[in-house]
C-alpha cells in the first residue's frame, strides 16, 4: 500500500495538529544556551576563510553539524536576526515533513492505516521530541530523523522498484545526514537491518552504505578530537548497558519528579518496568507472528541510542528523539495486534500505552514549559544587556545578580552578540557551578584590572539583574571598589592611544592610525591576572605583501615563550591567543615581549619596523 | 519554473525581514541624573538615590533601613570646594524603642568619618554630619551610614531593621 488517498490526508494531519497542541509553548520559545554561540558565529565573518571556519571547524565537543548547526544559525540570523519565529517554523516545517514520512513509511511496511496514524502520535508523544522542538541548538534530531526517514523511504522505494535513482536519493539523504547529527552513521546498520527481515538477504548496494559510515566514523575518530574527562568522555564499559536501561525507561516513563508525576501514587519506574515488559512480551510474540515492523522497532531504537551510549555522565531526554521512531512502531503494531485479538487485549495494551503516554507526555510537555521560560529569561536579559550596550557604548558592563541558570542559560553565551565587553562581577564567580570537562569561565568574570581601569577611566557601567530588568548601580560600585583595584595596571592596551604609552616599554615607534609599529623587539606592561584560566590575544597586522618568505612572531611571558604564530600571506592579520600561567603570589605585573624574526624594509622610511600591534589584552 | 520563481521571490523578500534592533528603554533602569541634594526616602522618584541597604516601601509608602545603608546625595554648584553638612531625618517608632535605645549613627564620606551622632530615643529626629569642603568637589557623594543598634529578626520578619528614614539633605553648613 504506498499509494495515498483523500483518508490517509486527513489522518497524516492528526499528529502534526497534535505536536501543535503538546508544543504550543516549546515552539514559540526564545533562543538560549548554545544558540547564541552558533549565532555569533556570524558576527566574525570577514574573510572565505573565516566563512569556512565557521561552518567546518569542529566545535561543541567536536561537532561539525554543517546543516543543522552552521547553515541553519548563520543564514536564518543572517536573513532574520533575532527573530526565533522563522527558526522555529523551518524546526516544525521539517518535524511534519517527518510525521508524513512516518505515516507513509509505517503505512507501506504495516498495510494499517489504524498503525500509521498511531506511530507518528505516539512518537510525537514522547519525551525525546521536547528539546528538539523547543530549543533550536537542537535541530540537529529533528533534522538527522528526516534524512534518516527520508533515506529509508527511498530504501523502500528501491527495493519495491529496483529504479537506481531511488537508491542514490538515498544514498544523498543519507550522506546530508552527517551533515545533520552523528547518529546518520548508524543508517546502514538500519537498512541492513530491514532487508535481512524483509528479504533474508543484504542487496550488495548497501555495502556502499557501509563504506561512507566507516569513512566518516575513521575521519571523526582520527580528526576530531574527544574530550577525555567531563560529561562528554566517552566511557566504552558495562556503564553502556546500564545507559541503555535509562534510555528505555526516558522513552517509555519520560523523567519526570516525583512532584510532577501525572499519578501520585504510581512511581515512574513502575510505569517504565510494567512497559518494559509488556515490550519484551511483545517483542518475543512479534518475532514468533513474523510482525517485522516490531522487530523493526526494537532495532531501530537500540542501533539509534548506540552512538550516545559510551557518554555515560550525560543522559539526556532528547537524545531519544530519533530512536523513540522504533518505540512508536512498538507500540502502534502491539495496538494493532491486540485490537484484532479482542477487546481484552485492547484494553490491556491501550492502559499500558495509555500510561506510557501519560508519564512520557507529561514529561514532554513540562520539558517544553521549561524550555519557553529559560528563552523568555534569555531573551529578558539579553535585550536589557543590549540596552544597556546602546546607553554606554564603549564601556565595560559588569553585572551582577546572575544566578547559575541566568549564567548558563543566556549570560556567558548572549554576551558576544553585543559589540562590548561584559562581564560578570568577580564577587559572583562562586555562584556559578562549573560543570566537569566544561572550559574555564574566567573570561566570563570581570578581571580586578579591567574593573580598576574602567573606574578610574569613568568607562565603567555597572548593573545589577532585577526580575526583568537590569538596575544601573555604577555609583555604588564604584564606591565600593577596592581601593587597590583603581591602581593596577590595565589588563589591555590599545597600542594606537596615546595613552598606552605609560605600560609600554622598549621597542615601539610612535602611534598610528589602528595600532603602532614595533621594532624587531618590543615590551609590554600588564597587570598580573588576577587568577587561572586568563588568556592572553595579541592582534596585530603586517601588509601581506611583505609576508613572502614568512615572518614569525614569538611572545614571551615573564620571560617565557608563550605562544608564536608563522605570518604568510593569508594570515597578515593575525590574532595570537594562548593561555597565560597561573599567577605568582603577590606579582601586579605581567611583562610581556614580543619578537618579530625579520624586519620590513620601506625605501625613504628609516624605522626598523616589525609588525603593527593594535592590542594586547588578557581576558 | 512559476513555483520555483516564487520560492526565489520568497527568499529574496525574506532577505529584507532582519528587524532593526530598538531596545525597549524600560529594560535597564538608569541612575538618576543630575542627582538631586535633597531626597525624600517615601518618594519613589528619589529611589534611584537610595543605593543599597533599604527594606521594600510598606503599604503606606514608609519604609524600614537595615542597620547599614547607603544613599548618594548631589552637591549644588554652590557647595562645590565649600564645607556643608548632610541631615539625616528619620523616624525611631515606639516599637524599637528598646530595640534601638541608646543608637549612635555614624556617616562616612569616602575616608572621612565625623563624631557619631547619638539618638535621643523615640520619635522624629534629624542627625546632623559635616563634611569637609575637600569632599565636594564632584557632582555628588556617597555616604556609607551605619547604625550600632538594630531590631533583630523576630516571629515571621527575617529582617534585620534599623529605623524609618525619612530625608537626606546636603546643605550649606552654615544653615540654620
């Protein structure tokens, strides 16, 4: 049955109306967390190859999402800005694009019109779809669940009909998966997995599947690196059988608190063992009724979870997005079954789906609640931050009043979406909880120099975080600064004001327009940092022209080599970050050096010139 | 080819709809300026002079400081380089009477801390501070004020309470 008609219309559109219902409010939440970090993205495009950074460089633990992360933040900001209404209706336009595909693929595999409108219900039902809908960093579910339902579809199509278009709009589907999330690797094991059931056999075109799975797994193991400690690391031991329980339980109970249980008597294991059961019962009935598109499930949910199996400190709900597909045809072919069998049965399965749904929907729908209020604090505060840019551009904004949620939900990411610096009061660093793996903060806190310099410079604007609004309190921050924080020396010095000649010491020619020459060696004074994780950015300029052979820049710390960087012709505007040592007890001062390997000769000039510094600064 | 042509025409409009940012000024609340010599604490406009150490307005509009409170005051261009002196008006209630018997309030303006000024018990009472004309030479100053005595929290309150302000005033020092 792949043929459609006038009912089959009608019943595609119940779950999108569904998902309408269940994630009114998910769908109309604001940005937040890492969305403003794909975001600004975009702000430091100035060249092709800042363009191919941002969209291939891994980042985010690794990722290289071209599709669902680069492509979909960098154009949808750049067509749009900041309005999450044109996100969030390319999100549902592909998640009913999806739905569709469901019924069409379940319809085609069950002959059922009642197991086709149940699947995509109950798949929209369940927890794993909460995030993906309502937070936009998380695209990447929705979007890899099209181009792996849209790749087996096709699989369906080639098989049915043997054309080779059929097979290589799969394949094209499923190679733009890699584009979209990491769990397209396990496609493969999923159309192998249909063809052994269906067919006994494995058509040989499949291997070409295989191939590009085992190259991208080969290149993502070889060129991305893993983080080794943290919630990210990945740990390959029996912890992964345990992880995988927990995802049975997340898709079949969701996760809810006691408090929040739609049962308050009933605990949400008990929901998840008695569903667990029933599936296994299911299952082993389904595999004697020769019911592939159950055993079907089953395998689809587990090789989907496989990939995020070995990241035992970071079970997440939506990471059942995609495998709760398999949970769906579970469910909707044990419906199925038991109502033929009668009205017993019916009723038994339909209480058990009935609970399943009601702790899984619950779940979904506080997550969704959840998720609209973080994008509504989110977009609060990072609308009064822009105000308060737009009242005091060119100052230092130090807030305070941040909790931990407000920090990690929009402040330590919003941030650089602004054209300032802001940052966080130090006295609040403690407030923050850094979580394990995660990089340092300290960019994110106010140093004691900068808050010393922009007081004493009157370029200071302070703020304290009130419900909604940000209370301007600079007066009151000012007085009560240390004393001694007024009289360090800056953390960074814009090398074309006059003014940063005080910190300068040898090695510097007079102030241009942008920055000032240096000899082949100059010195530099800034304040000591004022704890760990301090990073030291060194921008600077030399004409490309004057590159060939290249020019290497070294820079020393207190002496020591911190950090060199190879000038050619493509990099002449070069940028030097490294991290700065730990602070010496007691130290005010940081000198810094800088070495240039071959000075530029310019006929009627008699200077020896290095390269042109514009700032050098620690954050 | 028409449908693609719309899509293009789509995408093209789209490229237009990047909203031109305008922040909604009620988003920050901005200090007061010019800061005002005379402030009254029951009036919400001179809230923004009220800079840390003030207990929520009660219904009636009054309300409590907590033992250590904070206001900033503007000096006139007629006080600039010129001695003056801050007025503390303020209420001790019948109910802190034994609470805050005795209280002495002490004034610091940056390093400078004159003679605590001693409350003679309930009632309405204005304390007095100099402050030398070295100090006035800004727009404005701060004043850190500090009470020895205070209501602890008690029953339901968690509030530590000091007594009910009720204006700060810089004025030239030789007023009468």
């Amino acid at each position: 049955m792949t043929r459609l008609d006038r009912r089959d219309a009608l019943l595609i559109l119940l779950a999108p109306a569904f998902v309408l219902w269940l994630d009114w409010h998910g769908l109309r939440s604001w940005f937040h967390q890492d969305d403003f970090a794909w975001m600004s993205l975009g702000r430091h495009i100035e060249s092709f190859g800042d363009l191919w950074r941002a969209l291939f460089a891994p980042a985010a633990q690794g990722t290289v999402r071209v599709l669902s992360e680069r492509f979909f933040f960098l154009g949808l900001e750049r067509l749009f800005g900041l309005d999450h209404r044109p996100f969030h209706l390319v999100v549902l336009a592909t998640q009913f694009a999806n739905l569709a595909l469901l019924y069409w693929i379940t319809l085609r595999l069950s002959g059922s019109r009642l197991v086709a409108a149940a699947a995509p219900l109950v798949w929209s039902a369940g927890v794993g779809l909460a995030v993906p809908l309502a937070w936009l960093s998380a695209y990447n579910q929705v979007l890899c669940a099209f181009c792996l339902l849209a790749a087996f579809a096709c699989l369906l199509r080639w098989l049915e009909t043997g054309r080779r278009a059929w097979f290589a709009a799969q394949f094209t589907l499923f190679l733009l998966g890699f584009g979209a999330l990491e769990v397209a690797v396990v496609y493969p094991a999923l159309a192998t997995a249909w063809c052994w059931l269906e067919r006994r056999s494995m058509p040989r075109a499949l291997l070409w599947l295989w191939l590009a799975s085992a190259a991208f797994a080969a290149a993502h193991m070889l060129l991305i690196p893993k983080p080794a400690v943290g919630i990210y690391a990945r740990h390959w031991d029996l912890s992964m059988a345990r992880s995988y329980g927990q995802y049975w339980s997340l898709a079949l109970a969701g996760d809810l608190d006691p408090a929040h249980w739609p049962i308050p008597w009933m605990p949400r294991r008990v929901v998840a063992a008695a569903c667990g059961l029933a599936v296994l019962a299911w299952l082993a009935l389904a595999w004697r009724a020769r019911n592939r598109l159950a055993v079907f499930g089953f395998v689809w949910f587990t090789a989907a979870i496989a990939p995020v199996l070995p990241l035992r400190d970071h079970v997440m709900d939506y990471y059942v997005a995609i495998p709760s597909i398999g949970t769906a045809w579970l469910a909707a072919t044990a419906l199925a079954a038991a109502w033929r069998r009668g009205w017993k049965a019916a009723a038994g399965v339909c209480l058990l789906a009935g609970l399943s749904l009601l702790y899984a929907g619950a779940a979904h729908r506080t997550t969704a609640g959840w998720r609209y209020k973080r994008g509504l604090q989110a977009r609060y505060l990072f609308h009064a931050l822009e105000r308060a840019v737009d009242v005091h551009p060119g100052k230092l904004i130090a807030v305070s009043g941040i909790g931990n949620d407000l920090f990690w939900g929009a402040f330590a990411d919003s941030r650089h979406l602004l054209p300032s610096r802001i940052c966080l009061d130090p006295g609040e660093a403690d407030a923050v909880a850094l979580p394990a793996g995660f990089p340092s903060i300290a960019a994110d806190i106010c140093s004691t120099a900068e808050l010393g310099e922009a007081a004493r410079t009157g370029r200071l604007a302070a703020y304290r975080w009130e419900d909604r609004r940000l209370r301007a309190i600079t007066r009151l921050y000012v007085h009560r600064l240390p004393r001694e924080w007024l009289d360090l020396p800056p953390s960074g010095l814009d090398l074309a004001d006059p003014a940063a000649a005080r910190w300068l010491g040898s090695g510097w020619h007079e102030p241009e327009e942008g920055g000032r020459w240096m000899r082949l060696r100059a010195e530099a004074t800034l304040a000591a940092p004022d704890g760990p994780g301090r990073r030291l950015s060194i921008h600077g300029y030399r004409p490309p022209e004057t590159l060939d052979p290249p020019v290497r820049v070294t820079a020393r710390v207190d002496g020591a080599e911190a950090g060199r960087i190879l000038l050619d012709a493509s990099n002449a505007a070069f940028h030097l970050e490294f991290p700065l040592p730990a602070p010496k007890p007691g130290a005010r001062t940081l000198r810094v050096e800088l070495e240039v390997d071959r000075a530029l000769q310019v006929p009627g000039d008699r200077r020896e010139l290095g390269v042109v510094v514009s700032r050098i600064a620690w954050q | 080819m028409r449908r693609a042509l719309a899509a293009a025409a789509i995408l093209l409009a789209a490229s237009g709809c990047r909203q031109a940012r305008h922040p909604d000024p009620s988003l920050t609340i901005e200090e007061p300026e010019p800061l005002q010599s005379s402030i009254d604490a029951t009036n919400p406009a001179d809230e923004g002079q009220l800079l840390d150490g003030f207990h929520a307005p009660e219904t009636a509009g009054w309300r409590w400081s907590a033992p250590q409170f904070t206001v900033s005051l503007g000096v006139p261009e007629n006080l600039r380089g010129k001695e003056a002196r801050i007025e503390f008006e303020f209420i001790v209630p019948e109910v802190a009477a034994r609470d805050l018997e005795g209280l002495s309030i002490t004034a610091r303006v940056e390093d400078h801390e004159p003679p605590a000024w001693r409350s003679p018990g309930v009632g309405t009472h204005t304390a007095v501070f100099p402050v030398p004309a070295a100090l006035l030479k800004e727009e404005g100053i701060i004043i850190d004020f500090t009470l020895d005595r205070f209501i602890p929290p008690r029953g339901g309150d968690t509030r530590r309470l000091g007594v009910i302000p009720k204006q700060f005033r810089l004025v030239p020092a030789n007023t009468k």
